[in-house]
C-alpha cells in the first residue's frame, strides 16, 4: 500500500471526491469527480471544480444530483467505505423538506361541485328555473 492510498487521521482535511464516495451521497469516485467537475457542488455556498478540493468538519455542501439536491454539513472525514450506518455519522444532513407532491391520478379527479354539471345536477338547476315562455 503506498502512501497516497492512506487515509488521512482524523479531524485532518480530505478530498471532496473521496469524503462523498466513503459519505455513500455517490456510488463512485468517478462519479463523485465528475458531478464535481461539473460545477454541481458547493462547498459553503461556493461552486468548487476541482475533485482535490479539501473538505475539513464544518464544511457545508449543497450537492445538486439527478433527482434532488442535499445539503449536508461535514461532521468528519470518511476512513472507508463502510455500510450506510457507519457512512451517515460522516455528515449532517440539513436538506429541507420536499413539498408534496400531487400524483397524476390525483390531479385527474376533479373534486364534485368544480367544472361543468353532470347530467342529473343540469336536471336538476332544470327544475328550478321557471319554464320560459
């Protein structure tokens, strides 16, 4: 093993493409390098470019991925790649809620009484209006 591939010791900086793959935000170095060199993270509120780029505690990250956008705040750097349990107590996450959403069946249904009558509530108005001469 050679001494790029050590981990730094705790509380020490990191490389933001690293601390995303051991933090599992993305499933590869690779794709942590690239959604970097796109401009797609910002590190406390400044787009970073460079996958060198180092992370340190207290680093807060906006990460703009393909369905949603996270916002976590980097409690320390990763040692490994480990499960989800050991990978969450990397970071905080501080992403606000998403507002719900209304699904197309649900936007489909009118609710009773908005648009035009039925047939039986048009009988109805019918009945009350006097005939017409």
């Amino acid at each position: 093993m050679t001494s790029a591939d050590q981990q730094p010791p705790s509380g020490s900086r990191q490389r933001i493409d690293k601390w995303l793959f051991f933090a599992r935000i993305l499933k590869s170095r690779t794709l942590a390098q690239e959604r970097v060199s796109a401009g797609h993270v910002k590190v406390n509120g400044v787009s970073v470019r460079q996958p060198s780029h180092l992370l340190k505690p207290g680093d807060r990250l906006e990460i703009a991925l393909e369905r949603r956008d996270l916002v976590v705040v980097v409690l320390k750097p990763g040692e490994r790649r480990g499960p989800y349990e050991e990978a969450r107590q990397l970071y905080e996450d501080q992403t606000p809620p998403e507002p719900e959403r209304i699904s197309a069946l649900e936007q489909a249904v009118r609710s009773s009484g908005s648009g035009r009558p039925t047939k039986k509530e048009r009988r109805a108005i019918d009945r009350l209006r006097p005939d017409e001469p």
